[in-house]
C-alpha cells in the first residue's frame, strides 16, 4: 500500500470508530431527530475495532512517510522535495481532525 491509501484507509476506519456517537450528534444538530436515532448505537461494539484499525494504519503512512528510505529514481515524484512537503502536510492535516474523531466518544456526553 502506498502512503496515500494507507492515509485514506485510516480516515475511514476513524470515522467508522466515531459513528455511534458522531452521527446521532450532526444528526440531531440538524434538526433530524426520532426513536431511530437510537438505533445508531448499534456501531458501538465495533469501536475498539475501527479504532485499532485507524491508529494502525495511521502508523503505518507515519512510518512511511518519516521512518523508511526513499529509493527513487531522480525525476519521480517520490524524489521530488516538495511533493513528500506536500504529502506530509496533509498527513498532518488528516491526522489531527480524524485523532479528534477517535476522542470523540468520549467528550460527547457533554453535548448531550
């Protein structure tokens, strides 16, 4: 896998880790409310799971991007200065909002 897969693979498990308390709260921020919103608890026992996943695959593009050697050939993008910049950034920025969403679950009882 390379670092844009493993990145957007652990956006997605995070997301899954915070759906049974994330989705209910934009949910009922938007108005849209009712007996089946409860049902979306349902995600609960699936928590640990996505969130092992988000944080393994976050560590896997971190030791991508930092750790491992780059072998290149000059020319390629992955030699290229400004595109690991670049990739790092937004590294950064997937990472800091999706470590939020894992920390959700517990800060959403003072929402609600």
């Amino acid at each position: 896998m390379n670092s844009k897969q493993t990145l957007m693979v652990s956006v997605l498990a995070g997301i899954g880790a915070s759906l049974c308390c994330v989705a209910p709260l934009v949910l009922l921020s938007l108005g849209i409310g009712g007996a089946w919103v409860a049902n979306l608890t349902v995600f609960e026992p699936l928590r640990p799971v996505f969130t092992g996943l988000a944080l393994l695959f976050i560590a896997l593009s971190f030791r991508k991007l930092y750790l491992t050697t780059r072998t290149c050939e000059p020319g390629k993008p992955c030699a290229d200065d400004e595109v690991i910049r670049k990739q790092r950034f937004i590294f950064w920025g997937v990472t800091l909002p999706l470590l939020g969403l894992l920390a959700f679950p517990w800060f959403a009882p003072l929402f609600y």
